[in-house]
C-alpha cells in the first residue's frame, strides 16, 4: 500500500495545513490553499457523492449552535466571538475529512501528514533559540508561536502518537522508522518542557495503541515505557521528578464550579474565564496573595470544568455528545475491523482519543487551535471510519476501503 500517494488534491492541501500547524508563522496561506481547494472538490461533489445522513453530523451541529447561543448570552459578546477563530478551520478539517475520506489509505494519510507535523513541532521547539531559557513557560512564549502558548500545550504531541503509530504500522519501514523518531522526539520534548501531563500521556498512549493491536504486549511495553521515561528524565536532571507536586489546581477547578454556579444554563461566556477568575477564587475562600501561584488563569484547566464554566449545562451536554459519539463510533469501528492494516488505524485513532479525552480531565482547552482542530479531526476520522467500516453490509473494512 502506498498511503501518501493518488490521494485527492483536497487531502494534499489538508496535509500542508497540518504540516504548518507547527511553523511558527501565519497560517493564512495554507489554511487559504485548504479552502480554495475544498471549495472546488465540494463544487464537484454531486449532492449523493461521499454525502452523509445528518444524524451523523447531528453532535457537530448543536455543538456549534450552543456555543453561538453561549456567546449570545454571554457577559462579554465581544470578547467571546473574538476568542473562538480556531473553529472554522477545524470546521474546514471536518468537513473535508468527513466528506473525501473515502478510502482506508486516505485514513493512513491524515495520520502521517499529523505525524510529520508533530515532528516539524518537535523540532522548532528544540531548535528554538529559547530552547536553553531555565523556565519552560518563558521558552515556550519566547517561541512566539500560536499554537504553543504554555508547555502544557506539547499534549498534542502526546495526542498525535496514537494515530501516527497506528498509521505507520502498516505502511512501509520507512515510515514506521518515522514514527519511531517521532516518539522519541516527542518524549524528549515533554520532558524537556517539564509537562508531567504529556509524558505521561505519550507513554500511556503508544502502550494503548499497540495494546490495541498485541494485548500481550502490553505490560512488557509498560515497563519499557517507564524506564525509558525515567532514563530520560534522569539525563535531564530529574525535571518531571521535582515537579510531581506543583501547582495544585484544586482552587482553579473551585473558581470554575462557583462560575458555573452562578450562571448554571448558558455559562459566562466562551473565553470569559480570565476575566472573572480572581473575583471568583476569592468567592470560594481564598486570599489571591496567598495562593500558590498567583498569576492570572486563562482557562479552567480542565476541559470538562471550562465548558460548565463558560457555557453551562447546555455547552457540557453538547461536548460531551460529540465526544461521546466519536467514541463509540472509533470502538464499533475497531470491533469491525479485520487485518493490520485495518486494526493499526483504528486503534490509533482510538488511542487518540482516549488520551485527548484523558487530558481534558486537567488541561487543555477550547481557547488553544490544536485542541479544536484535533477534536474535529478526530470526531471526522470516527465518521470516515464507520462509514468504511459498515460499508459492504457485514461490517467488515477492505484494504482498499469501499
């Protein structure tokens, strides 16, 4: 098989704007490039051609609708429209992959045009000219980069693993070389960023994957991952080891549920959370001064606790109706599936999502382009797939898709 060829011009030009997520540049050229040519390939797109029920695009849509009624209602209407530009090229990506991911190799390529992005990441951040600054926060806002705004944001390397692993598994050895290089890269990078989060997540996701495909491999790779890990940690001079209990954020997460308190149905506002942060953790019983850290937060720290916050019980019950159904859309189609080649995408693309998922737990957020890009690629993945999955009638995935 050969996934990076005979593909359509709309997944070369999807590929360009994953490679220059990494740049630390303007994307308008690209992202442009994207949807000139998504306009022509929908133009030519007849109205039957690669279409899908709307009951599949159903958790996107009231996402979407909740959110403009969020920002709507919200506190600062300014403020949250100019806080959420990120959406529509994730909207872009969606549509795109959702719509001409017809064939299992086109699946393999958007995982390797991510892994070839996350190598590009990788790379400029070590190569950056504040890659020698002490304080990881200031080397990564020395990069000026938009799409690394603190180091925790190195998660989407941790994110990408899965899905690079499990489309290099059954490509050739050049590529599985790659993805080799690209764990390596990446676990360097978080470690050196200091971001307990994303190594332990890279690691939890890569042992996912193949745990995936070879159950038996399992708790061998386990105990490789953490001694590799802790080697790496130790020729660093034990980074992670000293930050495992810093920056509790206990009284982060308590400012975030006195804001949904407050307005419990439509939230604050999309991106009003720094705004209202220290009149809120001092209506929870705290003293700003004597706060641990006491810097000024820009979101909730936790995906799940940001859209409580800002969008209320209507904007959590739509994330979590799209993630839920990207979910078990990626577990029905890994029980389909049959072959290598077949179970090595699902299961990454599964493993990804376990650990976009496990991350929203304390980090991340809707405000951070690699967040909503890579939550929408994902949930478009989950639709390509089952629609290949369940397309000869059986539920079972051919090499060369439908």
């Amino acid at each position: 098989m050969r996934p990076v060829l005979g593909q359509l011009p709309v997944l070369w030009a999807l590929g360009l704007f994953f490679l220059c997520l990494g740049f630390t540049a303007r994307f308008d050229i690209p992202l442009a490039l994207l949807a000139v040519t998504a306009a022509l390939a929908f133009a030519g797109t007849s109205s039957s051609a690669g279409g899908l029920a709307w009951r599949e695009h159903w958790p996107l849509v009231l996402f979407v609708l909740v959110a403009a009624l969020a920002t709507g209602f919200s506190r600062d209407r300014p403020h949250s429209l100019a806080v959420q530009p990120q959406l529509l090229p994730a909207l872009l990506c969606y549509a795109v992959i959702s719509t001409f991911a017809l064939r299992l190799e086109a699946l393999r390529f958007i995982g390797l045009a991510l892994l070839c992005s996350g190598i590009v990441t990788a790379l400029l951040v070590l190569t950056a000219e504040s890659a020698h600054h002490a304080d990881p926060l200031k080397r990564v806002v020395m990069m000026g980069s938009p799409l690394l705004i603190v180091p925790n944001d190195v998660l989407m390397l941790s994110v990408i693993a899965p899905l690079a692993l499990g489309a290099a598994w059954g490509a050739n050895r050049w590529w599985q070389w790659m993805a080799a290089v690209y764990f390596g890269l990446a676990l360097f990078v978080c470690t050196s960023v200091q971001s307990r989060q994303a190594v332990i997540l890279l690691v939890l996701g890569v042992i996912a994957t193949v745990g995936l495909m070879r159950p038996r491999w399992s708790i061998p790779l386990l105990l490789t991952g953490a001694i590799i890990t802790a080697a790496v940690d130790a020729m660093m001079g034990w980074p992670l080891a000293r930050k495992i209990f810093l920056f509790p954020r206990l009284y982060v997460w308590q400012a975030a549920w006195g804001m949904f308190l407050d307005r419990p149905w439509l939230g604050q506002g999309p991106g009003t959370f720094s705004g209202l942060y220290y009149p809120f953790v001092e209506k929870a019983g705290y003293v700003v001064a004597q706060l641990e850290d006491r810097r000024t937060m820009p979101w909730a720290h936790s995906l799940y606790l940001e859209q409580l916050a800002e969008r209320g019980i209507a904007g959590a019950l739509a994330l979590l109706a799209l993630l839920a159904s990207t979910l078990l859309r990626l577990l029905q189609g890994l029980r389909r599936v049959e072959g290598d080649p077949q179970r090595g995408i699902a299961s990454g693309l599964l493993a990804s999502m376990l650990v976009f998922l496990l991350a929203g737990i304390a980090e991340t957020s809707l405000l951070r382009l690699w967040v909503v890009v890579l939550m929408l690629v994902l949930a478009a993945c989950s639709i390509a797939q089952a629609r290949m999955a369940g397309c000869d009638g059986v539920g079972k995935t051919s090499v060369d898709g439908c």
